[in-house]
C-alpha cells in the first residue's frame, strides 16, 4: 500500500514540475513565470520528497528530507520575490494584459526607491 502511495506522489510531483517548466516556457513576462516558478516546483519538489521518504522506509531518511523540505518552503518564495522585484527595478516590459501597476505610483511618490 505504502508503494501504492509513494508511486501516486511521484507521478504528481513530477507532473507539478512539468507543469512548472511549461509555465516558465509559455508564461510572457517575468512576473508571471514566477507564478509558475514560485508555486507548483516547490510543491512538486515536496511531494517528491515525501514519495522518497515512504519508498525508502527510514526515519533518518525522512528527517532529512523534512529539514530540505522546510528549507526549501522558507527559502524559495523569497528568492523567487526578490528576482522579480529586480526584474522589475530594472525595467522589464509588463505585458498589456497588466492593467493596474500599483508599485509604479509608489515608486514614483518615494524617489529614494524604498518603497517595496
């Protein structure tokens, strides 16, 4: 049953980061492929890892893994935050489907750019 299980969090993670790849490939601007960056690989990434740990049986193994997965879920969405707030200092078009850009008017009223 447990093979059963471990097989089912393989298939979906993998199909998570799949979808993740497709979505840095089609999405058109570096805003929204951090959607697809930011959401679905870390979660394809975790069921991975809670696929590993029931396939491999271990408490060490799943400890491990736990502590990877925990760095994981506190580091990514940071990172992910922080290349696109670059990405966006720096000018890279948005796409017209953009209609609101709050955090252009907030730049613009802090000329110091500590607005985040």
């Amino acid at each position: 049953m447990i093979d059963v299980v471990a097989s089912i969090l393989f298939v979906l993670g993998s199909v998570l980061a799949v979808l993740s790849a497709v979505g840095l490939y089609r999405f058109r601007d570096a805003i929204a492929r951090s959607h697809a960056a930011g959401k679905a690989a870390p979660l394809g990434a975790a069921m991975v890892a809670v696929a590993v740990s029931l396939d491999m049986g271990s408490w060490a193994v799943a400890m491990k893994l736990g502590v990877a997965f925990v760095l994981l879920i506190l580091t990514f969405p940071t990172g992910v935050h922080m290349i696109v707030r670059a990405a966006y200092r720096s000018g890279t078009e948005l796409t017209t489907d953009v209609q609101v850009d709050e955090l252009a008017d907030s730049l613009r009223a802090d000329p110091e750019g500590d607005a985040t």
